[in-house]
C-alpha cells in the first residue's frame, strides 16, 4: 500500500491514468540497477529517485573529479574526492527517502555483475565505454532482463531499449557487435552537459514506463539526437538471428 505521504509525493503522476496507484505501486515494489554515476547516470539516479522506484542499486567503482562537475549534475564541488557511489547516494537520499539503495563500489566482474543483473527488474547502461555495455548487455540477456541503453559523445546521443522477455526484440550486441567508433571516452572527445541530460532523462523515462507498465518502449527502434541541429531521427533495428549473444538463445 502507498502511505498518504506517497500518494502527495507522488501525486502529480498518479493522477495521469496510464501510472495510477497501480503504476505507482508497481514502481515502489520495483529494483533497478544504474550502471555508472556520470553524465547519463545523474539523471537517472535523480529521476527515478524522485520518482518512487523501490530499490536503486548504484554501480561505479569511480570517485568525484573537478571535471565531472560541468555535466555530472547530481555530485556537487564537496563531493571531490567521494567515491561517485557515495556522492549520489547523499543527493539520492536528500531528495526521497522512501528509495532503499544498494551501492556496488568495486568494479564488477562478469560473476558480480551477473548476480547484480539478477537482483533487479531492468537495467540502466549509463557506462562511457564499449566494454562495459557489451558485458552488461551479455548479463542481461543471460538473464532475461531489460536493458535501457543510453549513450552520448561529442554533440551526439543514442537510444534504446533492449528487452529479452520479447523474441523480436534485438539486443545491444545485434547492433553495435561489429564494433563502431563509439570507442571514444567524453574524456577523451568531449561532451555537452545538457546533450547527457537529455539522453539520461530519456533513459529514465524509458525505465518509468517498463515499470509501471505504461506506453511504448523504444524496442526496436534506435533514438538519434543530433544536438548541433536539434534533430531527433529514428532507426528500425532489428535482431540480428546470427548474433553471438542473443542469437543462441531464442534459437
Ligand atoms: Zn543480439
């Protein structure tokens, strides 16, 4: 049951029909895990928070640099030198107390990170670079869970969600598996701050509605912000039959 402090605190979504206080309750009886605490995490860990998703699980082996701070939005200028985990979990807790918050502060090895896929309902890819997706994604086909995807470099963003449960549905390796330039750190290439902003409050949508269980997700189809332009374009994308991690499993 919602408390009458939830149904204010929440009141303004559970009054759009599609979240009600169904929604509302399937998003507090639900666990999401946020991979990094960066650009694309801030957002994420900000608005689902705020939002009343039951449990967040928080992964970043990584601590707060002066750097981080122009695009990083939910550490601030004390939190130099905090681990990221840490960091977001004092924003986190200021802003909705009701979240329950699990931290992993070490770097997850595929044993770990399959046990934290496990131990929620979908995941959020907020990491910066190809190895980390390819394993996230690898765990979450493994495991049959939904992946949001997000990515932003330089002046460009990409979307997309990744849903094993659905046999038509392809997954990060169907589309990125051949590698691409995406290779590049915002470190190393640069980034706007509000351009991570979008693609991360997009991600958190994307996670409401697969919680909730309202609307379309965006299966199948990748998001393309070019933010020079301000231009949104859309891909089809379909699932790659010889692909080498979901191929095997829906046969
Ligand atoms: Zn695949």
């Amino acid at each position: 049951m919602l408390t009458d402090q939830e149904l204010l605190r929440y009141s303004r979504q559970i009054l759009l029909q599609p979240v009600d206080i169904d929604g509302q309750l399937r998003l507090k009886q639900s666990r999401a895990l946020i991979v990094g605490l960066g650009g694309l995490g801030a957002p994420v860990a900000l608005y689902l928070a705020a939002a009343g998703v039951g449990e967040l699980h928080l992964a970043d082996f990584d601590t707060v640099d002066l750097t981080n701070l122009q695009r990083q939005i939910i550490h601030d200028t004390d939190s130099v030198g905090q681990t990221k985990v840490d960091s977001a979990m004092g924003r986190l807790r200021a802003i909705n107390p009701e979240v329950t918050l699990v931290a992993h502060r070490a770097a997850l090895d595929a044993d770990s990170l399959a046990a934290a896929v496990n131990a929620v309902d979908l995941v959020l890819d907020c990491s910066d670079n190809f190895s980390t997706r390819e394993a996230v994604n690898a765990a979450c086909v493994a495991a049959g869970k939904p992946l949001v995807s997000g990515a932003a470099i330089r002046l460009e963003g990409q979307l997309s969600v990744f849903d094993p449960r659905r046999a038509d549905s392809p997954c990060y390796h169907c589309l990125y598996g051949h590698g691409s330039d995406t290779e590049l750190t915002c470190s190393e290439a640069g980034v706007v701050g509000p351009l991570v902003g979008v693609v991360g409050s997009l991600q958190a949508l994307e996670a409401l509605k697969l919680l909730a269980g309202f609307g379309e997700p965006l299966v199948g189809r990748l998001l393309l912000i070019d933010a020079l332009t301000t231009r949104f374009r859309e891909l089809r994308v379909k699932r790659d039959p010889g692909c080498s991690v979901c191929g095997a499993k829906h046969g």
